[in-house]
C-alpha cells in the first residue's frame, strides 16, 4: 500500500512537471497554436465522455431526476454539451476581455499570450462546473448551439471566398504564362473532380427502383449552380476568372455529397446504408479529425489579418487574406500594433465549440435513429445542403456586387 502511495504520488509530481514544461514552452509565437490545441483537447474529452460517461451520470441525482431514466443516448449527448458548454464559455469570457485591445502595451496582451497554466486550470475546472448546472440550461445551450453552428459555417464561407479570390490574384499577378498554364490546369482538375464526383453522387443516392426525387433535385441544383458560376464568371461585365469558380464549384459538390452521406442509414435512397455497422467507428474517426482540422484552420485564418477583421490600428488592416500570417516573425517594441483582433479569434473558437458539439451530437436530435455514428440525420442534412446554397449564393455577390455597386469598395 505503500509502495502504492508512493508511485501514485511520482506520477503525479510527473505530471505536474511535465504540464509545467509544456505550457512554459509557449511563446507569445506559438500561442494560437496552444489555443488550437487547447479546442482539440476538448474535442477529444468530449469524444471520450461520449462513450463512457452515460452510466456515471445515471447516477447523478441533479442530473437523473426524471420519473423515468432517458435512454443511454441521452446521457451521451448530454456529455458532450456539458463540455462544449464549458469550452464555448472559456473562450467567450477570454473574447469578452479582449475587446479593445489595440496595441502591446495593453496588460491583456500579456493575458492573451501568456498565463497558461492558469487558463488550462480555469478550462478543466469550468468543464467540470458544467457537469453540476441544471439540465434546463444545458438544453437552452442545446438550443442556441444550431443558430451558433450555422454562423460558423458562414464564417467559413467567406474564408473560403476570400482564400479562393485571394489566390487567383496572386497567380494573375505574376503576370507570367506559366502561372497562366498553372491556373488553367487547377481549374481543370476542379471541374472534372466535380463531374466526376456528381455521377458517384447519382450512382449512391439514386439506386434504381427507388423513388429519390429529393436527393436529385439536390444532385441537379448543384449541377446547375456549377454552371451558373461559369457563365457569370467569364460574363464580359464581370470579368472574373475560372480558378475560383472551378474551386467553388467542387466545394460545393463536396458539401452536397456530405448532406446526403449525413441521412439516416435506414434511408432507402442512401447508398452506404448498407454499411452502416462496418463504418460506424471509421465515420466517428474520420469526422472528428475533419472537424478538428476545419475547426483550427478557420479559427486561425479568421484569427489573422483581413480588412473586415483587424484592429484599424493593426498595420495589417486592409490587407487580403490570402497568406496565412506567420505567427513566428521576429517581435518588435512593446508598442507594436497588435497584428490581429484577439476578441474575434477567440469568438471563433466559442462559435466552433457550438459546431464541434452539434456534429459530435448528430444536431441533437439523430442519436436514436443512428446509434454511434456522428452526424447522421435530417438536420445535418439540410445543414449540408443549405451551406452549399449559401457558398453559392455568397460567390455570385462577390462577383456582380463591384458591377451592381461601382462606388462601393469590396
């Protein structure tokens, strides 16, 4: 018992020491990245409690105190908005005092880049608050989390819209044939990417001998948008260019295929129904490593300099986002602008812990019918597809919007 103790005590030394080490390690250079890896975490806690936590909280009367115990996916979704909860207030309280933060002096500049052993305790112990409040608040999180989610996906839209046009007038700029070659080629291999994707489409979501009237009219109207995007794109008025037409185009397509992937296994015009036992724990896995990589690169980039996100301090503002700002430049004096609006970066992550949770829960709503597997329903569904309307609907503004509007700057 002894011996026991004393172990247990080294390890936990060891960890202690080794938790100091890592989070002593984060420079004021590598502080977005720790923030990234602080959302992943959260991700993973989630994903973890989502399995293993529903027989504990059977148990907790301030939890459990129905007539009749919910079934066992409700404690599991339940987990995972309790931990989103958490996460989502964490950054928001972190956005909230960085408001206004202008330049390097400000003391909050130090808070944002520093501090992390503090702000990984403050984490943990908000997490684990959110495990003892009422079941109602969690449902009025539950709630607000669909309207949050769909705000994220806007956000990564128009990182999407800025990225694409972004890097047509960098290639267009080195006004060489070669770039030219290269722009014809990526456009392209985007629009066969996109045909070809369209017929798996109609060949896993439109079997013969079933009535899928839905899923064609979605499979068609993307189809039709691709074309939309082509004829206004190279419209003499418009003048714009192929490469950001042909990337919308199969992004847009992807969006459609993950709609339709996202209905219910049961549904007889899904194709990979199928295959739903054999896939449940790949789908799990994959989804999530997507979800963390879409969630770290929109709140990175979002993070950075653009015209629309920037202190008008920052020597940044005004600039396309078309780079990613390295974060590892050498730093000059204490009265430095800061090169991105802190409050902003932080208030992505909060809108992605409402996304994160959202997928992880299968909208909140897709758990009984699908069991283990992650964003599987008819909300994730149209979730999907509304997104695609949407990139659509959002690429032809910023393409007519200078002809509509000349005295505007865009």
């Amino acid at each position: 018992m002894w011996a026991a103790s004393c172990l247990a005590s080294c390890c936990a030394a060891c960890a202690c020491d080794a938790c100091r080490t890592v989070v002593s390690g984060i420079s004021r250079r590598s502080a977005r990245i720790a923030y990234c890896g602080l959302f992943a975490l959260s991700l993973i806690v989630s994903w973890i409690l989502r399995e293993v936590a529903a027989p504990l909280m059977e148990k907790l009367p301030w939890i459990n105190h129905f007539h009749k115990t919910p079934d066992r996916e409700w404690f599991e979704t339940d987990a995972v908005l309790r931990v989103s909860l958490g996460n989502f207030l964490f950054f928001t309280i972190l956005s909230i005092l960085m408001v206004g933060v202008k330049n390097q002096k400000d003391p909050r500049d130090g808070l944002h880049h520093g501090g992390w052993m503090a702000k990984v305790i403050c984490w943990c112990l908000l997490v684990i608050l959110m495990f003892f409040v009422p079941n109602e608040i969690v449902s009025f999180y539950e709630s607000i989390s669909k309207f949050g989610s769909g705000l994220f996906l806007l956000v990564q839209v128009v990182l999407l819209l800025d990225f694409v046009h972004g890097w047509n007038d960098k290639w267009v700029g080195y006004n060489e044939q070669f770039w030219y070659i290269a722009l014809f080629v990526v456009s392209l291999v985007c629009y066969v990417a996109t045909f070809a994707f369209s017929g798996l489409l109609f060949h896993w979501f439109t079997p013969s001998g079933q009535d899928c009237g839905l899923n064609t009219f979605f499979i068609v109207m993307t189809l039709i948008l691709v074309f939309v995007f082509a004829i206004v794109a190279l419209h003499p008025a418009i003048s714009g260019s192929i490469l950001p037409a042909s990337v919308i185009s199969l992004y847009c397509m992807y969006l459609s295929y993950s709609g339709l992937a996202s209905e219910p296994r049961d549904y007889e015009c899904n194709g990979l129904h199928r295959h739903s036992k054999a896939v449940s724990t790949g789908t799990l896995t994959v989804g999530l490593l997507t979800t963390v990589l879409s969630v770290v690169y929109s709140a990175v980039r979002a993070g950075s300099s653009t015209t629309l996100l920037s202190p008008p301090s920052s020597p940044r503002a005004g600039k396309p986002l078309l780079p990613l700002e390295k974060a590892d430049e050498k730093e000059k004096e204490s009265s430095k602008p800061v090169t991105y609006s802190y409050s902003f970066f932080h208030i992505i992550f909060s809108l992605a812990s409402m996304y994160s949770a959202m997928l992880l829960t299968g909208w909140s709503t897709s758990v009984g019918e699908s069991g283990k597997l992650v964003d599987v329903g008819w909300p994730s569904v149209w979730v999907r597809i509304v997104t695609a309307w949407a990139t659509a609907g959002l690429y032809i503004w910023s393409l007519v919007a200078p002809v509509l509007f000349p005295d505007r700057e865009f």
